[in-house]
C-alpha cells in the first residue's frame, strides 16, 4: 500500500480493491445541551460495540447545509440510526477540505465515514474527528 498527501491535508491511501481518502476535522458545538452530548455518546458506544442499550446502529454522518443563515457553506454533523438529531458542525475553516474529500472519493457528504478520534473529547463543545472516503 502506497500512502500519498493531497491538497487540503487529505491522506489518500493506495489500495488494489479502491483507494480510501482520510482527513482530519473537527466539529463544534458539540457540547449545548445534554441531548447532543447523549448523541455523540452513543455514537462513541457504538463505535466501541458496548453501547448500554444493545443497539449498535447509531452513527454520525455529514449533511450540507446550505441555508444556514450564518454560513452557507456549513457542514452539520448528524447523529443517525437509534438515536437522531443534530450534533454539532464541521469547523468553517474546514469545510472546503471536507467537500475535497467527497470530490476525490467521487461520493456524497453522507457516505463520509465519520469516526470519533479522541473519546475524551465527548462532553465538550469540539470533538476531533476522522473522515473517510473510500472509491
């Protein structure tokens, strides 16, 4: 496997059955209110295969959203599956390499793996996460 570094920070791995792209984000505001908190706990459990109640379907996932009034340009990040609602927004900063990323993989925003970096940062206002793309 051959590893290569694209534009805007994002990891495009070689691989005979199809290349994976991977970028490093983060998204805020993760931390108002204790329902969002619940959400990305439970998309951390889930991630880990213990979450309490058995369920093993929740994730997170990317959606555009283009009429936010604060930016346009904005990335929400989803809490899909058992639990569902809003978690927080990809950083502004790095949006556009999200968008790079999904261009490269010639997907979606919604079919961007979104995996939890760091489970310590569950609980406060940004979670660092990685997003993977696979062609």
């Amino acid at each position: 496997m051959a590893v290569e570094v694209l534009d805007e920070g994002i990891i495009k791995v070689l691989n005979p059955t199809g290349d994976v792209y991977i970028l490093a984000a983060t998204a805020r505001g993760c931390a108002f209110g204790e329902d969002m908190t619940a959400r990305w706990r439970e998309v951390e459990a889930c991630q880990r295969r213990d979450a309490v109640q058995g369920y093993m379907n929740t994730y997170a996932q990317l959606k555009p959203e283009p009429k936010n009034k604060f930016d346009p340009q904005a990335i929400e990040v989803l809490a899909c599956g058992e639990f569902f609602g809003h978690m927080g927004y990809i950083a502004k900063e790095q949006t556009d390499a999200v968008r790079a990323l999904a261009r490269y993989a010639g997907c979606d925003l919604k079919d961007i793996a979104v995996q939890i970096v760091c489970t310590g940062d569950v609980g406060f206002k940004s979670v660092r996460l990685a997003l993977i793309a696979a062609t």
